[in-house]
C-alpha cells in the first residue's frame, strides 16, 4: 500500500508540471518524425551530383550517333532504389567555378566532368586503337561523408557503361581531384568542426539554468523592485555566458591543436564563427528559463532545443541536404534555419578548404541574422514574463 501511495503523490506532482513530462516523452518520438522528414518517408536518400558534360558526340561506322557522356548521365539517373526512387539527384551544370561553390557550400556532393572527347576516344578504342585514351574527373570535398558514396557510384556507372562498350577492362581513367585540402585531412581533424559546434552549443544549459536559478529563489523579484532594466539583467548575464563561450572555444581549440589537429584557414575567423553561434544558444537558453522557473526543469527542458541544435545540424553527423529555395545562390533547406548548421558549413570550409572571410559571408551573414533572431525572441518573451512588476 506505501508503494501505491508514493505512486499517486508522484503522478500528483507529475500533474504540476506535466509539461515537462510530455517533452521527455515526445523527444524520441519527435526525432523519429524528423528523419522521417529528412529520408522522404521511404529511407531513399538522393545525393546532389553536378555534372560538366563536354563530350562531342561522334558518328560511328553504322551511322548512328555516339554521345557517350549523355550515356553516363543517363546511367547516373537510372540509379534507384528498389522503391524506385533515385539514389542520385543529377544537375548539368556549365560553369565549374559555379560547381566548386556548390561543393563548398554542400550543396552538392560530387561534380563529374565528361571530357571533349570522351566520344571520339572509345570510339577509337573500340576500332583497334588501343592507344586512344581519355580521363574522366571526380572533383570533391574528401571530408565530406556523402562525396565518397556519389563518387563510387559514378565510378560503377562509368565501369559499366565503358567496358560494356569497348568490350575492354577500364578503358577510361578516372581521376580524382581534392577540393582544397580535403585529401589531406586525419579522421581526427574531420570531427573537430562538430565538436567545437557541439561544445558551443551546450551554453544553452547555463543559459537556462543561470535566470531559472534567479526567479526560483527570488533575486528576479527583488531585481524588479530595484526598478532593474532587462537590457540590464540580460546584459550582464548574457555577457557572462559569452565569455564562458569565448573560453570554452579556445580551451576546445588549444585541446584539438594538441592532439594534432591543423586549420587550414584563419583561426581568428572560426572563433567568430564560434562566438556568433552561442548568441542563439543563449536565446534559446532564455526562453528555456521563462517557461521553467527552476534550474531541475530548466536542465531537463534544455534538452530538448539542444537536441535539435545539435542532431540536425549535422554537428555529429552529415545529413543529406534537400534544398528547398535558393537564396543569392544558396540552396536552403529545412534545417538551415537552425544556427549551428551555418556554423558547420562555415567552420568546414575554414578547416578544411582554407577560406577566407569573403568565403564565409553568407554563413556569417546567415548567423548573425539567425542568431539576432534567437537571442531577441529570447529577449522579448524574458521581458513578458519576468521583468514585469505585478
């Protein structure tokens, strides 16, 4: 009967904040919903693959015309699933430089380019010159986990396709050119993006925890009858948890140069990257502590926004990139409206591809604005709830 009674006062106390209850319940369910979303339903990834096509089609003996580069794009586009669904997203595209922005971006996973006579050479080659010899080209980002999936596939097809024609084993060389540094990156190294987002990010604990510490014993009230200004509290407050940032992304770094990492670009501009993005963590820190009240719930609700900034950001790990308009030339997806995953593209390309500022404005930019957007609603909804006197 004691056990049965303990039983009921919990599910009563459950009752006061069943809020809480419901979030803790809700958030595997929630992210099975998600990859739902990020798989189309079905578990059928596409990954983005351009292709420069500069093959000349060529006439063979019989009459009949060869466009060999057309061949493997088409071949590229058969690629499916047993749904049926495609396991490539082909993009014919003209202009490389174009081309290597979208791979720098992660927009895209891969870029093949069809030579000009790729034609012409397996025609020969299937004559009786065994001299005649073309190249096709795979150009990537190497530390990009999708890049190695799309260039294995384009590599089966150009297989297929080749040594079916010419009845020869891998009559075309196929190179494989580096985006920056990418080739010269460790295992390691690959990571430490993530890990310096994720580490970041976890500022969002402290920013809930620090206000619902205050409003659960009382300073918030006693503040407000000093007439205390939220731009005040807020200031120093949020002060405070950037500094913690600020050194927690240098502890993070001086931790990765140890172990050996190497930055291909400036440091100074991935910290402000770094900087940048704890603006939302602290937003979304704020909004925690108004709807919590007490730093237990505020530990626990916390959880729930720094899943979402952390998982589906590609933070820990890649997820496939579904644009869903283009803005300035920039594919944006779902998840793009969550900080961090600007973050993650900008700190890649200054780790691994060497970039400068000009490189990274539209991530910068994309923070700064994404991050505004936070820290204010925070801001805003902090200034509701707390900082009014009854």
């Amino acid at each position: 009967m004691r056990i049965w009674s303990v039983f009921r006062k919990s599910v009563r106390e459950s009752k006061r904040d069943l809020w809480v209850v419901l979030l803790s319940m809700a958030f595997a369910p929630l992210f099975v919903f998600l990859y739902w979303l990020i798989t189309s339903g079905t578990g059928s990834t596409s990954y983005q693959v351009l292709v420069i096509n500069q093959d000349v089609s060529v006439i063979l003996a019989d009459n009949s015309t060869l466009s060999a580069g057309m061949e493997i794009v088409n071949g590229l586009r058969e690629l499916t699933y047993e749904d049926g669904n495609p396991l490539l997203h082909i993009e014919l595209i003209e202009d490389r430089t174009e081309a290597e922005a979208k791979l720098r971006d992660r927009d895209a996973s891969a870029l093949v380019i069809v030579p000009e006579d790729f034609s012409t050479q397996l025609a020969a080659f299937r004559n009786g010159d065994f001299g005649a010899s073309t190249q096709l080209t795979l150009l990537g980002d190497l530390s990009n986990p999708t890049y190695m999936l799309a260039a294995v596939m384009a590599m089966t097809v150009t297989d297929q396709y080749t040594q079916g024609f010419t009845e020869a084993p891998r009559p075309v060389e196929i190179v494989e050119i580096p985006l920056g540094a990418s080739a010269a990156r460790t295992e390691f190294e690959l990571y430490v993006p993530g890990l310096l987002v994720f580490s970041i990010v976890m500022i969002i604990f402290q920013a809930a925890m620090t206000p619902a510490g205050d409003i659960e014993v009382g300073v918030m009230r006693r503040l407000r009858l000093t007439r205390l200004r939220t731009v005040e509290y807020l200031g120093g407050t949020s002060l405070w948890l950037i500094v913690v940032a600020f050194l927690e992304v240098l502890l993070t770094f001086a931790t990765a140069l140890a172990f050996g990492f190497r930055s291909q670009g400036p440091l100074w501009l991935a910290i402000l990257v770094a900087v940048i993005t704890a603006f939302s963590a602290i937003g979304a820190g704020l909004i925690v502590a108004c709807f919590s009240k007490t730093v237990s719930k505020a530990f626990v609700v916390a959880n729930f926004p720094f899943g979402l900034l952390v998982f589906l950001t590609g933070s820990i790990f890649p997820l496939p990139r579904r644009a869903l308009f283009d803005l300035f030339g920039h594919g944006i997806s779902l998840f793009d409206f969550l900080p961090p995953t600007h973050a993650v593209i900008a700190l890649n390309k200054i780790f691994t591809l060497g970039v400068g500022l000009e490189d990274v404005l539209f991530e910068l930019a994309m923070l700064i604005l994404l991050s505004g957007l936070y820290f204010g609603v925070g801001v805003w909804i902090f200034q509701r709830t707390q900082m009014r006197t009854a």
